[in-house]
C-alpha cells in the first residue's frame, strides 16, 4: 500500500521533504541519495540550501546519483541536468564533489556509460532514499510510457510531451536532445525507500491512476505500487479526484 501524504500548498511539501531528508542525513551521514530533476524539486533543493544556512543540514558524507541527463551535452552545458542540479542544489549545501554521480551526456559509448553507473551505485552500497518527481504521462526518470521498460540504466527516445516539458532549458522543444540516457526501472525499485513528490493539478489524473490503477509498463510510475517502502507527497492541488 502506498503511503501518501497531502499538503496544502507546494511550499509546506517542500519544507517537510527538505527537513526530512536533513533528518535523514543526520541519522545516516552516509546517505547515498536520488535525485530528480524539473520543476518539482526546485524548491525542496532551494529549502535544503536555506537548511545548510542554518547550519540544520550536512552533506559532506553523503553521495548522490542523478536518474537521468540528455544524451549528446556535456555537463558543462547549460541545458545539462548536472548544470541544472549545481545552480539548484550542489551550490548550496557542503557536498563534496566526489560524493556527486550524474550520467555524462557526452560519453562517446552511451551503452558503457550506463554501465558503469550501474556499477557506481553498486559499489556505493545501492541507493538508500530515492526522490522522484513524475511527469504527466506518468513517466518517472526518463522512463516513458512504452510496451516494455528497460530494467537498468539505459538509452531512451523522448515522448515529444517530455521534450516540451523540457523546454525551458534549451530555448526550445525542438532544442531538446531527442534521446536521453536515464536510470531503469529496475534500479529506482531497488532504492531501500522511495519519496514521489508531484504538485500542481496538471498531475492529478495521473496521481490518481498510480494509487488506483493497474501497474502497467503504459504508466511507469504504476510499478510503484510494488515497493514495500514508498511514500507520495502531494499538494492539494494534485489530489484531484483521487483520496489519501
């Protein structure tokens, strides 16, 4: 049964993630943590740089993994998921730049590099809590909708909606890489827990689907369902029609 927690705006969500991912790290310094990127996370990161200003969060033990990045960018690009997570998050709080794990986009053999960072977070001891957002079509990482999901970290096409969504980052839609290199399915199940966060009503119906749905490979986020330990964060707005 999945665990969910209702709040009443994207403000409150975000300050109860961000201190309990700082109580997290206070109990494991340790941590090896997954991160999101997009719209969602933004303000828990920027609540976690507050937390660190405070002198209420560390980082300086902990190692984190990135779900996904575009394929073809480096990470010196601007549009790149690990330039993104810098301005948000990295450049705010004391992590230690060996503790950060992105996908390299620019790798020049895509298929090694998700192999070797199947085998980074297998020598990290696996993930220990894993953060999710959720696009509308119920993609989770950049695991789309399909008729079959790739188990481990692997290569992608993006949806067209997913390459909208993104669009912000590169000017564009038609900017965005159309490929993308993203953690499988598989390997977010592994992570010992699991948060999802989603705000905005623009979520709903897909929220709703997750709680109450068939796990289907249609609606990635449905595999959810099968995780012992998984909690969803929403705000009021992306209850919609359905309940805690």
């Amino acid at each position: 049964m999945l665990k969910v927690t209702v709040f009443k705006d994207e403000r409150t969500l975000a300050r109860t993630l961000a201190a309990h991912i700082a109580a997290t790290l206070d109990a494991t310094p340790d941590l090896v943590l997954g991160l999101p990127t997009g719209r969602t996370p933004v303000r828990t990161y920027h609540e976690l740089g507050t937390l660190y200003a405070r002198g209420r969060v560390d980082f300086s033990r902990a190692t984190t993994f990135n779900l996904d990045e575009f394929l073809g960018i480096g990470p010196d690009h601007p549009g790149s998921y690990r330039a993104f997570m810098q301005e948000h998050l990295f450049s705010r709080v004391n992590i230690r730049p060996e503790g950060i794990n992105v996908l390299n986009g620019a790798a020049p053999d895509p298929d090694a590099e998700c192999a070797r960072y199947e085998q980074a977070i297998a020598n990290a001891g696996g993930i220990g809590l894993q953060l999710l957002g959720i696009g509308t079509n119920g993609h989770i990482g950049f695991n789309e909708p399909a008729r079959e999901l790739a188990a481990r970290t692997h290569r992608v096409t993006l949806k067209a909606s997913t390459r909208r969504s993104n669009a912000a980052l590169f000017g564009a839609a038609g900017q965005v890489p159309a490929e993308a290199l993203s953690m499988g399915m598989a390997t977010i199940l592994q992570a010992r827990r699991i948060v999802l966060a989603a705000t905005g009503k623009s979520k709903a119906r897909c929220i709703e689907r997750v709680l109450k749905g068939p796990i289907t490979t249609k609606l990635p986020a449905s595999f959810l369902q099968l995780h012992p330990a998984v909690e969803i964060m929403l705000d009021e707005a992306a209850v919609g029609g359905s309940s805690a």
